[in-house]
C-alpha cells in the first residue's frame, strides 16, 4: 500500500505537466492567429489607403486635364473673334512655337535666361535659407536685422534694378544681381517663419533627451521648418521669373525677354505669346522638381488626406 501512493503522485504531476503543455500549445496557437489575423487586417488597410489615394489622383487628374480643355477651347474661340494684332489663339501659339523650335531660336535665348535664373535663384536658396536659420535661433541677429530685412522687403524689387545696373553693369553679374533680389527675401522669411514656428514642447522633450544643438537642429528644427522653406522656394521660383525677365529688359535686351521684346515691337503677338507660354511651363515644371524633393526630404507632408 505504502508503495503505490508515490506512483499515483507521478502520475498526477506528469497529467499538470502534459495539460500545462496543451494549454500552452492552444495559448501559442491563439496568439499566432491573433498575429496573422493583425497581420491580415492590416495589409487590408494598406490597400484601401492605397486604393483611396489612386482614385484621389485620378479624380485630381481628371479635374486638371478638363480646365485644361476647357480653357483652352474657350481661349481658341474668343481669341479668333479679336484682331490678331492685339491677342492670338492657342493653335497659333502651336504652330509659331513648331518654328522657333525648329530654327533652334527659342532655346537660344531661353538658355541665356536660365542660366541667369538657376545661378541666382541658388544663391539665394543658400544665403536665404542659412540667414533665415541663424535669425530663427539666435536672438541678437534676430534683432540686428530684422528691421533691413523689413524694410528692403517693403521696397518694390523693381525700384533697386536701376541701382544693381549701376553697381554691377549691363552682363551677366547684372541679372544674376536682380534675380537674387527678387528671390531671397521669400527664402529668408519663410526659413525664419518656419523654424519661429516648430513646437517648443518638442525642443524641450529633445533637450530632456540630451540631444545636442547639433541633433536639435537636424531631427527636430530642420524637419518642423521644410514645409515653410519649400513654400518660400516655390514662391521664390515665381519672383525668380520675375526678376529674370526684368533683367533682360533693363539690362543689355538679351535672353527670353528679348524675344518678347522683339515681337511685340513687330506686332507678331502669336510668336510673342511662346516665351511667355514658355515662362509658364517653366515655372510649373520647377514647382513640380520642387515637390517631388519635398516628397523625398518629408514624406510625411505628403500621406494620404493631407494633400
């Protein structure tokens, strides 16, 4: 009798151990499927995001293209019922555009401007955007400036160009002058407006953190203030234009402002409206490199129903 009681107390233990192992098998498995099914759910949610956004821009493309249609058609109409001489229609545009192109006329003057342009314009994006940040951050620069950068602001850009052609001649180093001017106030503003606008309580969790001035600046203020430098780009691409137009009227008459110079002065208001149709392309495709860069800098900018 004494002998048998020990193997019954085995057997017990051994039935736990064997139950504990199943309940921890069907524990397992329930979290396992639980996973698959987050998993699955998940993956669903990522689809009908992506489904939402692809019909978002489909319905913004479609919106797009018929103004686009629109516009132009009432534009062909309007335009054939005016003397030529004062306004001109689109398939005329087309057709004295076939030409100049393939004379080779327009990208010859159109070069020049360009070049004018993209050295001004990045001058102004460096000097612009590294002033902005220095006045946001330190007070005393702040102070010191903030009055000039007002008041040189206030003052209509096209007012100093007599001044720059003073300083700087009729070449090259003219233009790039007064495109710079056109184009690094809204850089300096922006720049500054944005960082000014970066959550304190974020700084402050990173200084809780122990981040340096140095991670400070790349993980938290420089992140916080993209969206206003690119607004402050974007609105500097259109002053840019501007500016670079201006140039090549009040300067030596080169580039894409000569074109339009020349044929309004010779009545051929068609072939005079392709510079100009041709600023407006050209400012719509810098805008769109400047999104997508914005797409690759902060995404974040651009999820699904922020846009």
């Amino acid at each position: 009798m004494g002998g048998t009681a020990p193997i019954g107390g085995h057997v017990k233990i051994e039935k736990t151990i064997n139950l504990s192992k199943v309940e921890g098998r069907t524990s397992a498995g329930a979290v396992l499927a639980a996973d698959q099914e987050l998993s699955r759910e998940q993956q669903a949610a990522r689809e009908r995001a992506r489904a939402v956004q692809r019909r978002s821009q489909a319905i913004r493309m479609a919106i797009r293209i018929g103004s686009l249609i629109l516009v132009l058609s009432a534009w062909e109409y309007f335009g054939r019922q005016t003397n030529p001489i004062l306004f001109t229609y689109p398939t005329a545009i087309a057709n004295a555009a076939v030409k100049m192109i393939a004379s080779g006329e327009l990208w010859k003057y159109l070069s020049q401007s360009l070049v004018v342009l993209f050295v001004g314009l990045g001058l102004a994006s460096v000097f612009g955007i590294a002033l902005g940040l220095v006045m946001a951050r330190f007070w005393v620069v702040d102070i010191a400036l903030d009055t000039y950068i007002t008041a040189l602001y206030s003052i209509p850009s096209v007012a100093l160009v007599p001044v720059l052609v003073l300083w700087f001649g009729f070449e090259a180093t003219a233009k790039i002058a007064v495109v710079f001017l056109f184009t690094f106030f809204p850089i300096v503003i922006n720049t500054y407006q944005g960082v000014k606008n970066v959550d304190d309580r974020l700084i402050e969790v990173g200084r809780a953190f122990r981040c340096s001035e140095r991670d400070l600046w790349i993980h938290i203020v420089l992140p916080g203030a993209v969206p206003f430098i690119v607004a402050g780009l974007r609105l500097a691409i259109g002053r840019g234009l501007i500016g670079m137009v201006l140039a090549d009227l009040y300067t030596a008459i080169t580039g894409i402002g000569y074109l339009i110079s020349r044929y309004a002065s010779t009545y051929r208001t068609d072939a005079m409206f392709v510079p100009i149709v041709t600023l407006g392309v050209l400012g719509i495709t810098l805008t769109g490199l400047l999104r997508f860069v914005e797409r690759r800098v902060a995404p974040w900018m651009h999820q699904p129903g922020r846009e």
